[in-house]
C-alpha cells in the first residue's frame, strides 16, 4: 500500500466569515457522510490520521491506497462533498528516500569508474 496525504480547503480564501461559518456548522455530519462515501466507493483505503490545521490548508488526512487511480478518486469524492480546494500528495517514507539516494550515489560511483 502507498501513503497519500490529502490536502483539503472548504472555502476559498476570500470567502465571507458567514459563508465558512455556514460550512463548518454542519461540518461532523458532511465528514461522517464524505467518509462513508469512500469507504463504500474505495473500501482498500485505510485512513490513518485526520487533522484540522490552522494555516492555508483545513483539514489533512493521511491514508494508505493501493495506488494513485484509488487516491484520485477520494480526491475526487472530496470534490464532490464541498472541498472548495483539494490535493492529494504521494508521501514516500524517508528510509525509502534514503536507499533510493545511496543507490543513485553507488550509481554515479560504478559510472564515472567505468568511464575513466
């Protein structure tokens, strides 16, 4: 499974305070509806965290999927339950950033021997 991070906004950022008020006072019950939808439609999804954030960005959720096809379309459903604006980000694990680094450099090593 790959590790999504899904970036989500529910207004824009000029939006009226009333037009955010309106939007989070019914908050819990679109994000107990948002969450049902993408279990049924995506049910190899596995969420592993939910935030709210304080910053450009509302809410991040951190999830597992099988690939990005399956991350697009909660993004997508996202979309479709009033995320005004949202991204979803392949997170890669930074042990795994670390080998793919020192088998580049191990790369570049063989290659300027085999060169001279």
């Amino acid at each position: 499974m790959k590790t999504f991070i899904l970036m989500t906004k529910i207004a824009a950022q000029d939006a009226l305070l009333v037009e955010v008020g309106s939007k989070l006072r019914d908050r819990a019950a679109h994000g107990r509806a948002w969450l049902n939808e993408v279990k049924k439609k995506c049910p190899d999804v596995q969420f592993k965290a939910h935030y709210a954030l304080l910053g450009h960005w509302d809410f991040m959720d951190v999830y597992e999927a099988p690939d990005e096809e399956t991350a697009a379309r909660v993004s997508m459903l996202t979309r479709a339950h009033g995320g005004h604006q949202v991204e979803s980000w392949l997170a890669i694990p930074y042990e795994k950033v670390m080998e793919m680094s020192e088998e580049i450099a191990g790369q570049s090593t063989s290659d300027e021997v085999s060169d001279g």
